[in-house]
C-alpha cells in the first residue's frame, strides 16, 4: 500500500470518527514491537499498517450521551466501552469492509491477563502522545520505588484516552512512510517529576496529572462527574440526568485507562 493510500486510510477514518470525538494516528507494527520484549510483540510483520483510535475530550458529549439516549439502557454493562465499539465498528464496516482488520479494544484481555495490545506504546511511536517513563527521569529520586508511567497529548494534556489499535493485517507499507516523533511537551526533569508523581500519588483523588501542560480543552463537569463516580453508582447517575428511566443495569467495569487514569 502506498503512503498516499495511508493518508486515504486515516481519511476515510477520520471522516467517520472525528465528528463524535476521536483521533486516528497509523502506525507500523516494526515501530511497535521495536520498542518492547519479543514477548509482547503482535504477530505481523513489520511493515503491517495499525491506526490508533484515542477518545478527545469532547466524545462525551457527541458520541457517548446520544449513545445513551439512542440504546435507552437496554443491553448495557459497560457503556463507554459499548459506544467506543459501536462507533470502531461502524467505521470499519463502512469504510474496510473488504479489508481483514484486526480491532483491538484498550479493556481487551489476553489469557494470560496481559492486555491485547498496549496502549501508551501505540500511542507514543504513531506519535499520537508522549509516554513518559520513569527511564525518562534523569537522576531519580524515588530511590528502588515503581513509578507507572503516562501519556501526555500535546493539545488535551491528561484529558483523553486510548480506545483501540486497528491492525490492517493485509495492508503492507514500505519506507516512505516516515515514523513521527512525538511531541516532548514535558521536557524538563522538574516537570517530569511533577508528572509522574502526581500521576502515581494523587490520581484518583485530583488527576493534576492531566493539567500538567495547558489544555485546549478538558472534560465537562458532567464528564468529570461520571468518570469520578465509582463504576457501580454510575447507572444511577445517568438516571438523575434523564437517561436509564426504569431500568436495570449491570455495574460497569471498574478500570484505570491505559491512557493514564478513568476516561
């Protein structure tokens, strides 16, 4: 596939997504695996096409409420996961639909618990983010303690996350598609020592984390109030709002984003 036929491919993807609130970004799967233990790695070759799928701030609001709206509750265990898919999908369908694409989705589980694919790494080598690590730190001072690093996203900071990894399993690039750097937009050591402690200390409470750089945007208040509900509670929640009248929900699944924290 040539490079002109990439951009055809994040197109047609972005015309689909990018009204409800997500980002496309290809990648190649050599870029991927580079970076990890062969262990980790997904089988395909390298010069195999993936497109990352990250949610913006504003998908709450144009994708997942008329979601809610539109399902009226019925079949409904975990509903951002649930839209996230409706809307991948869709888009695969309408768009690929003679193409073997592999989706894979960030709550998506091997069996041997690991995830199918792992999202801050996708995101840093399509340069969608910024994935600082605690290597990123020079002369660290945690001493032998574990810190979890995060994604940084050059115009939402902390506010997004990583949704899924379209794996085009029979769509081949060569050279002339260039691997992208991503944006350092914490380059200092202070900085990124604010960031990963906040992150690792502080992000359930306050999520300063996602403030780290100024944001174009940040979620709503009525976004910050369901990702701050505990998962079980926020069937209930939706139902103050109007949504969910009379029905019975599972509670939705009780997880932090690979993109660094809830939503």
């Amino acid at each position: 596939m040539a490079v002109s036929t990439v951009s055809n491919v994040t197109g047609l993807l972005e015309d689909c997504l990018s009204k409800f609130g997500f980002e496309v970004y290809p990648l190649k799967i050599g870029w991927y695996n580079s970076k990890l233990d062969p262990l980790l790695h997904l089988s395909c070759p390298d010069d195999t096409l993936a497109v990352l799928v990250l949610s913006t701030p504003s998908m709450f609001e144009q994708a997942f409420l008329p979601f809610i709206e539109k399902s009226e509750g019925f079949g409904l265990s975990d509903p951002i996961d649930q839209c996230v898919k409706l809307h991948v999908t869709s888009a695969v369908s309408q768009c690929f639909s003679g193409e073997k694409v592999d989706v894979r989705y960030d709550y998506e589980m091997l069996p041997n618990r690991m995830p199918r694919f792992l999202a801050q790494t996708a995101a840093h080598v399509s340069g969608a983010a910024f994935y600082y690590q605690q290597s990123d730190v020079l002369e660290q001072p945690w001493g032998k303690k574990k810190m979890f690093g995060v994604c940084v996203h050059p115009k939402f900071g902390g506010w997004f996350a990583i949704r899924a990894l379209l794996v085009f399993e029979n769509v081949t690039v060569g050279s002339e598609m260039v691997k992208p750097h991503p944006i350092d937009c914490v380059p200092t050591r202070e900085g990124r020592i604010k960031l990963l402690e906040n992150y690792n200390f502080n992000w359930q409470q306050d999520g300063r984390y996602r403030d780290i750089i100024p944001p174009v945007q940040t979620y709503s208040q009525r976004q910050k109030d369901y990702f701050t509900t505990p998962p079980a509670q926020r069937f209930a929640l939706l139902k103050t709002w109007g949504f969910l009248q009379g029905e019975d929900h599972q509670p939705e699944r009780n997880s932090q984003s690979q993109a660094g924290g809830h939503g």
